[in-house]
C-alpha cells in the first residue's frame, strides 16, 4: 500500500491539488488510482476529500474527517 498526496495551498484554510493511491483492498482494473485532493481546515479541524478515477466505471471518493485538542 502507498499513498501520495501533493496539495496547494490556495488560502490559509483551502488546499487543493493530486492524490494517488496504490492498494489491493480497492478491486479495479488500475493498477494504480490517482486523482484530485481538496482539503479544508478551520480552527482544529480538517476535512478532506480524495476522488480517484475520475471519468472511469471505477471512480470512487474518500472522506476524511480529522481534529486536534
């Protein structure tokens, strides 16, 4: 399993940017995913959403929700 992410930060609270993921667990004819990255942050929070394969019958999103003390 591996997973890269190259993110730009557009504002202090937005970044956008490209996602690739390399796994077994997803069943596709890909070899490798890749797709688009957007990250949100506001005070402890983030919030970010990775859609791989876009324009494919394989395209799939993962949400990630995330917070600090």
């Amino acid at each position: 399993y591996s997973w890269s992410t190259l993110t730009y930060g557009v504002t202090d609270w937005l970044a956008a940017g490209l996602v690739s993921e390399r796994t077994k667990l997803v069943d596709t004819d890909l070899e490798l995913q890749s797709g688009l990255a957007l990250e949100l942050t506001h005070a402890r929070f983030d919030l970010a959403l990775y859609t791989y394969n876009l324009g494919t019958n394989d395209a799939y999103t993962v949400v990630s929700l995330g917070g600090s003390l």
